[in-house]
C-alpha cells in the first residue's frame, strides 16, 4: 500500500522578522505522517532548498536530506537590506513517501526589513520662521516610506525659544525665535524608525539667525 503525506509545516526556533541584515541560520524542521487508512510503516525522503532575494528560483541544498536540516552549515553571506523594501529569504521543504510519486513542498519566508539611515543634516531658519527638514531617499541616506522620527528637546547655544519634542512624526518642523542679539545654535538629536526597525539616532544643527534689532533709518 502507497502512502499519502500530509502537509506539515516546517517549524523553527529561528525568527521570520530582520531588521537591515540577517546570516541565514536556524535549524528548520519537519516530519511527515501518512494519511488515515495507508502504510502507516511508510518512510520519507526529504529535499532541502532556499531562495535569495529577489529570485524565484530554489537552489538545492546538497546532503541536506534529513527531517531537519541547520542552515548555518550552509555559510550564506549575511543578507543585508539596503533598500527601502522588504526583502525576502525563502527556505523549502519536499517531502515525499518512499516509492511513492506524490510530494509535497511547504516554503516558509524569512522577512528582513529596511533599517532606516539618515546623515547628520543641517539648516539654517530666520528668527519666527516655521521651517522643516527634508530628508529625501537619496544615498546615502535609507528613507522607508513607513518612516517616522522622535526627538527629544535639543541642545541651546544661544537665546532660543519654540523648541518642542517630537514623537513618531512624519517629517520634521519646527519654530523658533532667536530672542539674543546674536546668531543661537540648536542641535536636535533624532531617532528614525520604520516599522520594527529603529535605525542609528542622527543629529539635525540649527542657525538661527539673529533678528534684526535697530532698522530706523537715521539722517545727518
């Protein structure tokens, strides 16, 4: 009597969700059981495979013929996401009953995540003057479209008023008044995140101008 598989999944201890960059490794497991009413006595064979990134193709894992099989004796490159969208790793398992022509494949993804990344910014706004940052997605900065950005209040040199904190914003602006006499200072230090994925804090360094104290014309 043939048997029939049933299709379980593929189990693992590693997790499914990267941020920026992951070494493929974790052992992935599965076991095949025959159907009610076939050869309970049956044997199974079994095909390991993966996909990169960006391809729909499976490689075949050589040896890898067990129930379980540990990706880490595979030595992949670590998979680093540079991009703003998610990539993907797939693992794939076949199963099949000894002499029997039925299989079944069951493929589990691994997600890795883009890791936002901003360089040190800097801007320069007149005393009252609502002004905001921008941070387009151009190297060699990483900018997710789910992006958002906390900081807390910055650091003054100088007299300056109107500085305010931000939390999970969606871009940066702000308002200040310079009320010195000469140029302020103001370093904010902020925090970008996208989804799951916080990415390094980045400092954005404010001049604010000084206004303009004495304008009357004066005549001899």
């Amino acid at each position: 009597v043939r048997s029939e598989v049933i299709d379980y999944n593929i189990t693992t201890t590693e997790s499914l969700t990267h941020c920026e960059n992951w070494t493929p490794k974790g052992v992935f497991s599965s076991a095949g059981t025959p159907r009610n009413g076939y050869d309970t006595n049956s044997t199974f064979t079994y095909e390991w495979s993966y996909s990169l990134p960006g391809t729909s193709t499976f490689t075949i894992i050589a040896g890898a013929t067990g129930q379980s099989y540990d990706l880490a004796t595979l030595n992949l490159p670590a998979i680093v996401n540079s991009t703003t969208s998610v990539q993907t790793f797939r693992i794939k398992r076949t199963i099949r009953p000894t002499g029997s022509c039925q299989s079944v494949e069951h493929i589990i993804s691994v997600t890795i995540n883009p890791q936002p990344k901003i360089a040190a910014k800097m801007a320069t706004s007149c005393s009252g003057t609502q002004f905001s940052v921008p941070f387009p997605n151009t190297s060699p900065d990483i900018v997710p479209s789910s992006i958002r950005y906390t900081w807390s209040l910055p650091t003054i040199t100088g007299s300056v008023t109107g500085a305010t904190v931000g939390n999970n914003a969606t871009g940066f602006t702000q308002t200040l008044t310079n009320t010195g006499a000469a140029d302020a200072t103001v370093v904010y230090t902020v925090t970008p995140t996208a989804g799951s994925c916080t990415g390094p804090s980045f400092t954005i360094t404010v001049t604010v101008k000084a206004p303009i104290v004495n304008n009357s014309i004066t005549s001899t």
